[in-house]
C-alpha cells in the first residue's frame, strides 16, 4: 500500500501501515508520478513487506473481513445510542 495522507485521520492510518510493514508513506508534496511509481515498484519488490501483507489478509479473512469490522462498529454505536 502506498499511502498519501491529505487530512489528519489518514496520518494516523498512514503512521500505522508503516509501522506494520505494509506499505510506505509518500508525503502529499512529494507525490509526483514519479515518486508514486517508485514507491510502488519498491514495496513490489520487497518480498518481506508482501510476505507482511498476506500474512495480513488472513489473519484479516480469518476474522470475518469487513463485514465481522462493520458489524462490530455497529453494535458498538448501537450500545453508545442507547447507553448501554
């Protein structure tokens, strides 16, 4: 994954898909054509960092993907909403 974070949030995101190994940041002012190909050509070449990112799709799957996230987000705001 090759992040450019435009607003706050995606800083947080973009901190933690570095630190985790699987992707790289390209800082906004650098994000050139050429700057983005190479940060792409070089995460394709890393065999650790997609090593990392399989790794993480599984364990991902494993715990229901997307779906099993939405759901637990749901009940969380279900419970704030009611006060439980």
């Amino acid at each position: 994954m090759v992040v450019v974070p435009q607003i706050p949030e995606c800083k947080v995101v973009a901190r933690r898909v570095a630190a985790l190994g699987l992707g790289t940041v390209v800082p906004p002012a650098e994000a050139s054509g050429e700057r983005l190909r190479a940060a792409v050509t070089g995460l394709l070449a890393d065999d650790a960092a997609i090593d990392r990112v399989r790794r993480m799709r599984e364990r991902t799957w494993a715990a229901g993907g997307a779906t099993a996230a939405a759901e637990q987000v749901e009940k969380r705001l279900a419970g704030v909403q009611t006060g439980g």
